[in-house]
C-alpha cells in the first residue's frame, strides 16, 4: 500500500486476488476445494482495528448526547470506519472470488481425480 501510494480497499482487492488464483492452482494440485485455501488467508485481512474502532466510536457517541461538538465528530468516525470495514470485506469477498467466475470449469474440476 505505502510503495504504490493505494487505499486499503484496492490493496484488498490485489491481494485477495492473488489469494484466489494461488488457491486456484494449489487446489487443483492437492485436490482440495479453493475455499478450503482461501478463507484462512482472507482472515487475516479482515480490518479488526476498524471495527474496534466503530464500536468505540458508538459508545462514546452514546456516552456523550448532550455534547453536539463530541457528538458530531464521533458519528463521522463511526461512519467513516464503517464504510472502510465494509468496503475491505466487500473487496476481499470479490477479489477471492474472482479467479473462481473466470476459470469456473477448473475450479469445479479440481476435486475430481482423472483415471
């Protein structure tokens, strides 16, 4: 992210795309269903330093109703790391899955052994 200057979002994308076709091609090799070998990678990924901060954000916007100043600037954290979590998530969920729409004859081969 910080060699080619990318938001989160796009980098997710990369990356679970690549997570994606080297589950493709190690599937096919072990015989084994890609979503096998990509849901551990994609855990990983998932922005738990977001959440926590939407969480946080909600409870301090909660602790804090009769202070407008406190309350607007905790409603914009939780709606910018709302939308950051979901739009990674979205991202990992679509780059993952990628490589399966492209090449769906192999991915539904790869657990059939030829004779």
């Amino acid at each position: 992210m910080n060699y080619l200057e990318i938001d989160i979002a796009t980098a997710s994308l990369f990356a679970s795309f690549s997570i994606g076709m080297g589950s493709l091609i190690l599937g096919k090799r072990i015989h084994c269903p890609m979503t096998v070998l990509y849901i551990p990678a994609l855990l990983p990924m998932i922005p738990g330093m977001y959440a926590y901060k939407i969480v946080f954000s909600l409870i301090m916007f909660m602790q804090n109703l009769k202070v407008p100043e406190l309350q607007q600037k905790y409603i914009m954290d939780l709606c910018t790391n709302t939308l950051v979590t979901s739009s990674v998530i979205f991202m990992l969920a679509v780059g993952a899955t990628i490589p399966l729409f492209l090449f769906i004859n192999r991915a539904f081969s790869m657990t059939r052994h030829k004779k």
